[in-house]
C-alpha cells in the first residue's frame, strides 16, 4: 500500500462559460472551467462548503447565476477553491489515517487468528 499521497495541482480558475442560448434569462447555469476536474475529496468538500453546485467534468457549474456577477467574483471563487482544496485534504489524512489503522487492526486480529488455528489443530 502506497503511503504517499498524491499531489494534485493547484485548482485554478480556466475560464467562465455559458450557453449562449442561456443569457436571455435573468439566471442561468454559468461553468467555471478548471486546470482539473476535482477528486472525490474536493467534490466532497465542494458539497458541503457550496450546496448547490455540481461539478462536471473539470469544471463547477453555478446552477442559477449571471455571467457577469460570477467574473465579478472571481477572487471569491478562487478562496472558494482554496477552502475545498484544504478540507479535501483534511479528508485524505483522515482517510489515510483509518485505513492505517484499519490494516494494523486486520494485522493483528489475522496474527491472532492464525495462532488460534494452530491451538486448536494442537500445533503450539
């Protein structure tokens, strides 16, 4: 089992997006594109910290926004992304953590297993 973790890049902010059939609208889904899409941690943290959001693919869509309003935000959501990247990884030492424990707890449970399969076939 590999122990190190993997580094990720950075999350930053590619670009805005959105369909141009959408912006008639008062509202509309507005994609921020990002340098890559998010690991589980980050979406994890990204639906606790943002509910409402999704992700997709690389990128975080804003369900009901206005273009203008989210590229006025744009150091907003780049804090934003700091945070998720922070807590996802929170998550990933607590992860790491448990399944750390969890193989010493199977080591020495299987340990003891073993030992009581040799008393019981008189083997000790």
């Amino acid at each position: 089992m590999a122990t190190g973790r993997r580094h990720h890049t950075d999350l930053r902010i590619v670009e805005l997006a959105v369909d141009p059939a959408d912006v008639d609208r008062d509202t509309y889904p507005v994609r921020i594109r990002l340098t890559r899409p998010l690991t589980a941690y980050e979406v994890s943290g990204l639906a606790v910290m943002e509910p409402g959001l999704r992700t997709d693919g690389d990128a975080i869509v804003v369900p009901s926004a206005r273009l203008d309003d989210v590229a006025r935000e744009c150091d907003t959501w780049a804090h934003r992304l700091e945070r998720v990247q922070s807590r996802a990884d929170e998550l990933a030492g607590e992860a790491l953590v448990a399944d750390s424990r969890r193989v010493d707890e199977q080591a020495r449970h299987g340990s003891h297993l073993r030992s009581q399969q040799a008393d019981d076939r008189g083997l000790h």
